[in-house]
C-alpha cells in the first residue's frame, strides 16, 4: 500500500468514527435520560374538587418494556387519615414515551399535600404541593 493509500483510509477511517459518535450522542440526547416528571391540576382545588395527576413515562431503552409509575399522596398531619397512593403500569414502545394521567378527588380535609411521583425507569422523584381549601 502505497503512503497516499494510507492516507486516504486513515482518513475515511477517522471519519467514520467521528460519524459514528456523533450519530449515537444526537440519539441518545433525545430520549436517554429519564427523570421523574409531575403534573398536578389545579394545584389548588377544593374539598371534592377533581383533581389530574400526569407524568409522562419515557422508555429509553431498544426494546418495549412495562414501566410502572407511583404516586403518593402525602398530607399535613392534621389530615393524615387523607393520605392517598395509586400506581399505573403502562407498555411503552422502545425508544418511546406515553403521557399517563390519574383524576382523584381532592381530599375533604383542608391543607397542604405533597404529591410524589417515582416511576420504574427513572431515579429520584419528583414532587408537587396540592393546596385543599
């Protein structure tokens, strides 16, 4: 092989590597760092008042999968007979998300929720303050 020759494969080699990174960092940037997400509406309701829980569940891995969402609703002492938990358990496509959603009726005793959401695919949690008025 001749010096030119090297050269030039050197080179493709080169660039086929650096293609090759960039092309799986641009996709790993997309969905492959899942992370506890919370959504409550309204975030202040009254007694009885409907109320959404959402969280959108990521799978970032390149098979389907189930994936279980947790959700604890955590009051004040005052109200500690008010506490409340539901889980959902959704199939998710690979490399795919659902958004999932969860209606409950606000607490009937007044004071300030905590609202924790922890999901399979994901560490840590994420909370949100429910206010009963």
């Amino acid at each position: 092989m001749t010096k030119a020759k090297f050269v030039v494969a050197l080179t493709l080699l080169a660039m086929a590597y650096l293609t090759l990174a960039a092309s799986a960092q641009a996709q790993c940037t997309r969905c492959c760092f899942s992370y506890p997400n919370l959504a409550v509406n309204p975030t202040t309701a009254q007694e009885g008042q409907p109320v959404v829980v959402t969280t959108v569940l990521q799978n970032c891995l390149p098979y389907p999968r189930v994936i279980t969402a947790k959700v604890n609703v955590q009051p004040g002492t005052a109200c500690a007979s008010y506490a409340e938990a539901f889980s959902m358990s959704i199939y998710v496509p690979r490399l795919q998300s659902r958004t999932v959603s969860y209606t409950f009726a606000a607490p009937k005793c007044r004071g300030s929720y905590q609202v924790i959401e922890s999901s399979s695919n994901a560490s840590g949690a994420a909370t949100k303050t429910l206010t009963v008025q």
